[in-house]
C-alpha cells in the first residue's frame, strides 16, 4: 500500500482550510485518510500552519511520500522560524 501525506480541502467558498492527512495513495484528496497530523490556514495575517512533528517523522520513516504542496509549506515553515 503506498502512502502518502498530504492536504485535505475543508471549509467553506472563499474561506478554505487545510488539514495535514496520511491516507492511501489511491483515496480521493477529500476521501477516507488513515491519520490526521495537522493543519494549515493560509487566511490569517500570520498564517497558522501547525503539525505534530514526531508522527510526521514517523510516516516519513515508515516511507510515506510528502505531496508537492506540503513539502513546499514545510520548507516555508522552517524557513520562516529561522528568521
């Protein structure tokens, strides 16, 4: 079974909110997930974008594939907690 951690779409039009998910590789982006492990929401000023950092590692170890898009928040967020 491939897995993979990605973003899943919730909330309302013009005001969407993400939710950090591991799911099958094969499920919808808004389908059925195994684990939630955080949470981004690019509205605010600061943008809060928050992830439990031991079951991310966790997955990575176990050979979960980050999506594009949450590898690029990631690089963001680590590059904006440096400054």
């Amino acid at each position: 079974m491939a897995v993979h951690i990605r973003l899943k779409r919730f909330g309302t039009k013009n005001r969407q909110q993400w939710r950090i998910v591991v799911s099958d590789a094969k499920m919808p982006r808004d389908g059925r997930f195994i684990e939630e492990i955080g949470s981004y929401d690019p509205l605010p000023a600061d943008e809060k974008f928050e992830v439990n950092k031991e079951r991310l590692d966790y997955w990575l170890k176990q050979g979960a594939q980050l999506s594009s898009a949450l590898r690029s928040l990631l690089k963001r967020a680590k590059r904006l907690k440096k400054v």
